[in-house]
C-alpha cells in the first residue's frame, strides 16, 4: 500500500470516528432537551456553541490582523489559521438550532422586562444575530478563498492585494461588532437584571486568547505532519499574540470587576458574589485564574525572553490549559444564571454534547484541509 493510499485510508477512518462521536453528541443533547428540565442541556449547548464558534473565527481574524499590518513573517502561518474556518459553516446552522431554545434560556422571553423590551425580545434579537453570524461567516471565507486564491512567487496585481484588504477590514469591523453581542446578548442577557458594559469587549479579547493559541497549535501540529515548515521564531511570533492576549484577558476581567466591586450597586455585586463566593463556582474561578493566567502569563514571559525553542512540548501544554480555563470560564458565565442549584454540570450527557461539537470542529477543519492543504505551504 503507498503511503498516499495509507494516508487517505487513516483519515476516512478519522472522519467515521467523527461523524459517530458528533451522532452521539447529537443523541445527547435532544434527550437532555426531552427531559422535564432541560435548561442543562440548553446551557451546555450554548457553552459549546460560544467556545467552539470562537474559536472557529478567531482564525480568519488573525489573518486579517496579518493582512492589514502586510505581516510577512510568516504566510503560511496566515493560511494555517485560515483552516479553522471550515467550522464556520456547521457553527451558522448550529446557531439557527439555538433559537429553539431561547424561551429555556432567557427569562425576559416569557417574562419581558419593560425598560428592555425594545431590545431584549425574540424577534430583533434573531435579527441581529442570525445576520450579524451570516455577514461575518460570509466575508471570513471570502476573505479564505481570496488568500488561498494568491499564487506563490507570482506576480500579483494590486487590485487583488486591495480586495484582500477590504475584506479584512471588513472582517475585523464586523468581528468585534458581533462578538461583542454575543457578549451581550447571548451571555449577559441570561440575568437581563445584570449589566456591564464592558463584557463585549471582555469576550472578544478571550476570544483572541483561546484563538491565537490555537493558531499555534495548529502551526506546531502542521510542521510536525510535514504540512509546512514554519520556522520557531514565527511560531514565536504567535506566542507572543497568545501572551498578548492573555494579559490583556486578565486587564479586561479585572477592570470589570473593580468598577463593579467598588460601586457596590447589588443589582452589579450580585453577579460576582454568586461566582466568587459559593462552591462549587469559588473553586472553579480559582482553577479559572490559575490555569487560564497565573501559569500561562508565568511561562510564557520566561519563553518569550530568549532564543525561540526548537522543543514546544511545554507551550502545547500552556495552550491546552487555556482553552480549558477559557471553557470553565463559559461555564462559570452561563450556568449559575440559568438555576438558583450550585451545582457543576459535569455527568454523561455534559460530556458527549462537548464531544459532539468538537468533532463537528475537526470534521468542518477536514473538509476545509481536503479543499486548501496542500497550498498551505508557500515560501517566505
């Protein structure tokens, strides 16, 4: 058997593996939605929805980012993150699927809060979100198939540089725009009560965090598959971002909470009491805190002060810690607003729903690599 034929026969065995793990997480979530409570299984959609979508984004809005900067460092780094966007179609029906379950979700859905209504009601905010998703999942993967249309060491005109960076323009405008009311609408808006101004803002730079970091990775995982050759000071460059990022999570997370703490206006306290001070959500703020920033920020300001390493055994372990702290951290944002219960949704259906959608992730990255993989490769 030649090693093409071995290749193509692992990854069909891959994808079944996947389309099972997604059946079963399928088969999950709509028992748990029959079930006489199904607030649990509506929140740990929404959770897995929010993190995976984010991440899924993120990608194409680092090439942009690299686009509109004329970041030469690395252009096969730019098409790398590029590939998470093959989530982004799967992502936009999934969310159609969650307007199902609004009137589980949202108290202001059955019980409408006058001084809100004319924002928090049903139908404008699937207006604004089912086209805010569509605009912003249509010109990322515009701006995908323009960058992956470049030819390497051709000569290009300056029409097609101008409309990649449109496109990239435009991406960026409408990724903080739509992130930051999935911010607000999808997350705040479970407690229409509570209120901060700044959680748009907040979500899309934890946003950035997990994202860059998967950029990374995925630049690891790519050169050790013999996919690319990207030199450890590019994949130095993206630790930097992540590094950016995380600090500026952290930034964004504490200048929330003093202006809130200090105020001591119970309608804005509540939110941090209920989080900070009853278990099991104290424990898991602290596990938040210690994984997502404490160790990452620790190690990555040692790494990022020398030579790059050829090794990153050690930063794929910092990264993965992030993106757990990042996903405990949805939890710790949904789940005490939908149940007065202090009670860590952690059981068999939790867990199958969360393998569903990450397999749902790498089957949309597969079929994205099957199209464009083998231009991600293309020389300095």
């Amino acid at each position: 058997m030649t090693p093409t034929a071995s290749n193509a026969q692992a990854s069909q065995g891959s994808q079944t593996v996947l389309a099972a793990v997604a059946a079963a997480g399928a088969a999950a979530f709509v028992y748990g939605i029959t079930q006489p409570q199904p607030a649990r299984a509506w929140g740990m959609y929404l959770v897995n929805l929010l993190f995976w979508s984010s991440l899924a984004i993120a990608g194409p809005a680092l090439a942009g980012m690299m686009q509109l900067t004329e970041a030469r460092w690395s252009p096969s780094v730019k098409r790398i993150a590029l590939t998470t966007a093959g989530f982004l179609p799967i992502s936009f029906v999934l969310f159609l699927i969650l307007f199902a379950g609004l009137k589980t979700l949202y108290p202001w859905v059955t019980t409408p809060d006058p001084k809100k209504a004319a924002w928090l009601n049903v139908p404008f905010l699937m207006l604004r979100t089912g086209l805010g998703v569509a605009l912003l999942y249509w010109v990322a993967l515009r701006f995908a198939r323009a960058v992956f249309e470049e030819q390497p060491g051709a000569a290009e005109s300056a029409g097609a540089r101008s409309r990649r960076t449109r496109l990239a323009a435009t991406l960026l405008f409408l990724f903080v725009v739509v992130l930051s009311l999935w911010g607000f609408d999808l997350v705040m808006s479970l407690d229409p009560k509570w209120y901060s101004g700044l959680l748009g803002g907040y979500y899309v730079v934890s946003t950035l965090y997990t994202g860059f970091g998967l950029v990374a990775f995925l630049t690891i995982r790519a050169n050790a598959r013999g996919l690319t050759a990207v030199s450890p000071s590019a994949i130095q460059d993206v630790a930097k971002l992540t590094f950016a990022m995380c600090v500026m999570w952290m930034y964004f997370f504490f200048s929330q909470y003093l202006v809130i703490w200090y105020g001591n206006v119970p309608v804005e306290t509540k939110f941090f009491l209920r989080r900070f001070f009853n278990d099991p959500w104290r424990i898991m703020a602290f596990v938040i805190f210690i994984m997502g920033w404490l160790v990452p920020f620790g190690y990555l300001l040692k790494r990022l002060t020398g030579r790059p390493p050829a090794a990153h055994k050690p930063l794929v372990v910092i990264l993965f810690m992030g993106w757990t702290a990042i996903f405990l951290e949805r939890i710790l944002l949904v789940f005490p607003a939908l149940s007065p219960e202090d009670v860590f949704p952690f059981g068999l259906m939790e867990i199958l729903i969360t393998a569903g959608f990450f397999a749902l992730f790498a089957l949309g990255r597969q079929r994205f690599l099957s199209r464009y993989g083998a231009l991600l490769q293309q020389p300095r």
